[in-house]
C-alpha cells in the first residue's frame, strides 16, 4: 500500500542530488538563491556556487568584504573617477579575507562593464559612482591568499576611462583562460606596459576578446605584442574591421587558433574601412592548422585571392566574410566558385555587406543586368557539405520565381537561409512572389531558418481547402524573415501562410540596424514616401505576426475535423459494404430454401 512516509523518502532522497539541484537553482533568481542557501547546508553549498558563479556588479561581490561607502573628495570627471567613488570603510584585516574565502572560490566568471558610464555622466543628473582605485591597490596589499579569485576562469574587463583599464590587472593569474578587454591609448604608464604585464600574469589564455576605443590602425602595434604573449590562444573575437592583415598573419603563427571571429557590428565600435581596404596577408603554408571558423572583412576580389592561395585552410567548416565594398556579380560567382573549390568542407557560409552609416551606397541603383542573378550562385549548388547560407547585399538581386525554383531543387540540404532579406527600397522593381515559398517547402525538407525578400502585395492562388496533397508544407521551419517586404493587406497573407507553416514558426520582420540604414538611405537618396512605406510595412508584418498563430492554429483544428469525418464516412462505407454483403448473403440463403422446399412466394 503507497504510504506518505515512502513519498516523503523519495522527495528526500531527490533533494540531495546535486546535479538535479544544480540544475533546478541555475533557473532561479539572485534573490531565490540567497533563500535557498538558508534551507540546510547541502543546499547552502550548491546554492552558493550558483550564486557565485558569474558576478557581473563587482561592488556587490567587495562588499562581501568589508562596507563600502562614498567618498565625499570630488575628482574631475575627465580622470575617469566620477565624484562619489566608492572605497572601503575602513582597513581590510585578516580576518575579512577568511570570511571572504567562503564566496571567493565560487567565482569563476566576472563581468565589468562601465563603458556606458562615460555618456551617463552627460545626460544623467544622478550621476554614477565608481570603485574608487585605492580599493585596488588595498585588495593587492591587503590578500592573504595568491590570487583574489583562485578559480576565476573568465574576465571581461570593460573601463570607463583609460587609467582604469590597469585595474584589472589585481584579478589576473594563470587560471584565466578567458580574457575580454576594452583597450585605451594611455600616457603613462603605457598600453605597451599594461599589455606585458597581462601576458605574464595569465599567459594560458585560451580565448579573448578585444574591444577597442579607436580603430584598430591606432592598435595594431598594441594587438600584436598582445597576440604573441598569448601562445595558447584557440579563439579571438576583434572589431568588425579589426582583423587586418597584419593581425591575421600574427595569428598565422598560433597552432592552437581554432575560431577567428568579428564583434556583432550592432555593437558599433569605432572602426575604419581602411584598415582592411588591402586584404593581403603574409602567412606560410601549413599555417592554421587547428583553424575551423573563419571571419574578415574585405573586398570580395582580395577575399577570393585569399581563398585561392596555398596556404589558406581548406579544413575551414565556417567561412564569414564582411564586403567592405559592392563587387561585380562576375566577381561574387568567381568567389563561390573559389569556395566550392578550396573549401570542401565547409558547412556554414555568409557573405555580408552592412548598410551602416559609412556605406557606399549607388545612386540611382543600378540597373538589373549590372546585379547578383542566378548564375553567380551557381557554383555554390555544388558544395554538398554547406547547410547554411547568408548572403546580404545593398540592392534587391536580378532573381526570378523561376530562378528560385531552381535554387531550391539544387540545394535540398538547406537548413538555413538568409538571402538578402532587406534590400534598400527602390520603386518599381519587380519582386519574388510569395509563391517561392512553396519552392522551398517542396525541396528543402530540413530547411528551419529562413529569409527572402518578397512581395506580398499578391497573393497565390493555393487550393482552397486544406484536404489538397499536392499543397507542399514546411516540416520543420522555425523562423520566415521577411525584413520589411511589400505588403498591403496582412489578412490574406496570414491566411496564405497559415496554409504552409508549421505551428510555432516565427515571422521575423523590420532591419537588423534601424538607424544606420535610416542615415544610409539618406545618403543614397532614397525618396521619403520609400521609407514611409517600409513604416507601413513594418506594420502590416506586425499584424501577420500576431494573427498567424490563431490562423495556424484554427486551420489545424479545421484540418483535423475534416480527417475525422472522412474517418466517419469511411466507417460507414464500410459498415454499408458490410451491411449489403449480409443482404447478399441472406437474399442467397432465400433463394436456396425456395429451392430446397420447391416454394414459391
């Protein structure tokens, strides 16, 4: 008979696995967490190491220390220190590093980030307060042990003021391996100093991430001497144009390198197309040989040089390229071309060029014949391995239905696809059809992501109930982006697309960068009422969104009741067959009595 003291048991017995705890609290808030450690001291622990894992407000993690309070001195702002800084109330002693030690050993990642505070200072009355520096130098004079966090394995170490980026320097040693820096020019003590310091305190750094506050020509020197102190390196993250040839052929040098990535260009860090204008690195063969991903900013024809070289890695399973120029579709076909042949591995592909504030945009557009058309993709129908694909263009492309068509059917193994989804608006030029959909939802059974440029201003005309077989639906796609696509009514492509989408899947719509296109199309002379409609699009996919769901949704149901009564009208076929093979049988056992008795009716 089930008890309540075996169900108390097992709810025991559940309570004290540490893995099922860790998981239940890495879903729980500070606060919850502070709750939970109260419990018992199993949970304390586990609680704790939650808690602790990632600090992102070093005040609060110091005043687990001793009191901080606000200093009342006043400091120029210029120096970095806002008025108000914060510092400890009184002397560290012996007795609070002990103490200390309980949180300090769960502190495996820190966080600080204060670049925001520098635009704080002007628009904010209540102005923000810094740790004062001297709590730096108390923490270095004042620990008891070798390192303030012994088992801090991440730093991202973003100042407000260039005098403030050494302050870092208190938290390093050999365990980090993961190292994010916000790098100023400062005189003195030089960026020179700063850097050699870092490089022997943490030299196993195996991951860093660099954030600069010029563009990378004023630092290259700077990343350089960086880059060859840390010799265990496996992954950089630099400025959209930060990776210069220079860098690129530094990097050449490290065996260990396995990604080379560029910051999220939303970040909008200072950077200048010059740097990469040349794109020609020195680099050996056999160089990167760990090498898996990929990323620089170049032009398309120095790009494709690259690709072409002897010592560029063929293993590369990422390839990411930023034009920093519009090319010829001679020169794009000629770049996947050169992809299909050297990187026959590659699983992931994008070719991007970012409409920011300093693009070159052509104006008037050019003609058709002068675009990207179906022929400069071609070569890229070959390369067997590559599930996805991004390409971002300034101008709508010279595409077809009919080239969509044959897009789709040459490449089955899509998984995901951006392809130019927000051209700048330009009147009058003829758009895919969302007809092209059903291209993609017959050919690419696994295609879950993906984006078009579309006009929705007409709608297909489909079957009219959902019974049709030959109607070819997505299986599997999460995500249709549209970015701000032609539509006039959203009513109707709801209904269109509730007939083809799986439920859950997601309309993503509007631009990737707002305002660096508004100032981009400024520049390029794009009519006013373009943008005011792009407004009243944005609108529209809006309301899609919203009511797609319901339409799905209420199609499925719709769907679903016209199976079972064709069930129902099955059954009574059935039941009728039946029902007249029994009158068959009897009207037959009629006719034999008639014909054994010799009786007639």
């Amino acid at each position: 008979m089930h008890s309540p003291s075996m169900d108390h048991r097992a709810i025991r017995s559940w309570a004290h696995i540490d893995e099922l705890l860790a998981m239940i609290f890495s879903y729980l808030d500070d606060r919850a967490l502070a709750r939970a450690a109260c419990v018992c001291k199993h949970w304390s622990e586990i609680a704790l190491d939650c808690l602790w894992f990632e600090v992102n407000d070093l005040k609060r993690v110091l005043s687990v220390l001793a009191p901080l309070t606000l200093k009342s001195e006043r400091v120029a702002v210029s120096t970095g220190r806002l008025p108000g800084a914060y510092a400890f109330k009184r002397s560290l002693l012996p007795a609070d590093w002990v103490r200390f030690q309980r949180y300090s050993v769960r502190v495996r990642r820190l966080r600080h980030d204060h670049r925001h505070l520098r635009s704080a200072v002007d628009r904010s009355a209540k102005r923000p307060a810094l740790i004062h520096s001297k709590v730096f130098d108390e923490l270095a004079a004042t620990c008891t042990t070798s390192d303030i966090f012994p088992n801090l394995q991440s730093l991202i170490w973003y100042p407000s003021a260039p005098e403030r980026q050494r302050l870092c320097l208190v938290f390093l040693h050999r365990r980090v391996k993961h190292l994010g820096l916000h790098l100023y020019r400062s005189e003195p003590p030089s960026l020179t100093d700063f850097i050699s310091q870092i490089c022997a305190r943490c030299p196993a750094i195996t991951n860093l991430d660099l954030c600069l506050e010029e563009h990378m020509g004023n630092f290259e020197d700077y990343a350089v001497v960086l880059l060859r102190g840390l010799p265990h390196l496996q992954g950089v993250s630099v400025p959209i144009y930060g990776l210069t040839p220079r860098l690129l052929t530094e990097l050449s040098r490290l065996n260990q390198v396995a990604t080379i990535n560029l910051t999220h260009p939303a970040r909008a860090e200072p950077g200048n197309r010059a740097d990469v204008a040349h794109f020609f690195p020195a680099i050996a063969n056999n160089a990167f040989p760990a090498l898996r991903n990929l990323s620089f900013s170049a032009q398309v024809e120095h790009a494709t040089q690259l690709l072409r070289s002897s010592f560029f890695p063929a293993q590369l399973t990422e390839l990411h390229l930023k034009a920093i120029v519009i090319a010829t579709p001679h020169a794009l076909q000629d770049l996947f071309s050169a992809i299909r042949d050297r990187c026959t591995s590659l699983v992931q592909l994008s070719v991007d060029y970012i409409i920011a504030p300093d693009a070159r945009l052509t104006s008037p557009p050019p003609p058709l014949h002068e675009r990207p058309n179906i022929a400069t993709f071609r070569p890229l129908f070959s390369a067997r391995c590559l599930r996805t694909f991004e390409f971002r263009w300034d101008y709508a492309l010279a595409i077809s239905d009919e080239d969509m068509e044959e897009y789709a059917s040459s490449w089955p193994s899509l998984e995901s696809l951006q392809f130019n989804p927000e051209p700048v608006p330009e009147p009058d030029v003829p758009g895919l059809n969302l007809h092209v959909l059903l291209s993609f939802a017959r050919y690419c059974p696994n295609i879950r992501h993906l984006g078009l440029h579309v006009d929705a201003r007409t709608i297909p005309n489909l079957a009219p109930t959902p019974r049709s077989q030959s109607l070819p639906r997505f299986r599997r796609l999460e995500t249709l982006a549209v970015g701000l696509s032609a539509i006039t009514k959203s009513e109707p492509v709801t209904l269109f697309l509730s007939q083809i989408l799986p439920l859950g899947c997601t309309i993503v719509f509007g631009l990737r960068w707002p305002d660096a296109f508004d100032i981009a199309m400024e520049h390029a002379l794009v009519p006013v009422c373009l943008r005011a409609e792009m407004s009243n699009n944005h609108v529209r996919w809006n309301e899609v969104s919203r009511m797609l769901p319901i339409a799905t949704k209420a199609r499925m149901e719709e769907k679903a009741h016209i199976e079972a009564l064709e069930r129902q009208m099955m059954e009574l076929e059935v039941s009728r067959k039946e029902d007249r093979q029994k009158l068959n049988w009897l009207e037959q056992e009629v006719q034999d009595l008639r014909g054994r008795t010799g009786r007639t009716p």
